[in-house]
C-alpha cells in the first residue's frame, strides 16, 4: 500500500511541475524570439531538477518508498510537460 501511495505522490508532483513547465514553454514562445525560448528551457531544467530534488533531499521524511515516488515522477513529468504543451498550444 505504501508503494502506491508512492506512485501517486510522484505522478502528482511530476504532474505539477510538467504544468509549470508548460506554462514557462507557452509564454515564451509567445514572445517568439529565440533568446526567450534559450532562457525558458534553461528554466524548465532547473523547474525538473528541483522537482526530483526535493523528493530526494526529502527521502528520509516521507512515509514512503521514494525510489516509487522518484520514477512515477520522472515518467509523469516527461509525459504531462508533452500533453500540457499539445493542449495549451492547440487553445490558440
């Protein structure tokens, strides 16, 4: 049961780091100007690698099997920065 708790808590937090990710992508390619699209990838891996971080530096307070937590994580935040990107871009 704690291994699905587990995979829950990383599809959540991948899920809500994949929409800050996608918002990051929306808005710079609304500017349209590569420069805006370099600085908001360099932001998007910093949004991925405090994501991950945070369950790893938290590994020792979390009831849970973080090993769980830290793939469902990196799956759902691959998978959902993809969806949330072809959603938010066919909106406009």
């Amino acid at each position: 049961m704690n291994n699905a708790f587990a995979l829950v808590f990383g599809v959540l937090w991948g899920a809500l780091a994949a929409f800050v990710n996608s918002r990051i992508a929306v808005r710079a390619f609304e500017k349209k100007d590569a420069v805006a699209a370099k600085k908001a990838r360099r932001i998007q891996m910093l949004v991925d690698i405090a994501a991950l971080a945070v369950i790893i530096l938290l590994k020792n307070v979390l009831p849970f099997s973080y090993e769980f937590a830290l793939v469902s994580a990196i799956i759902s935040l691959s998978v959902l920065t993809i969806v949330f990107l072809f959603v938010m871009g066919n909106k406009k």
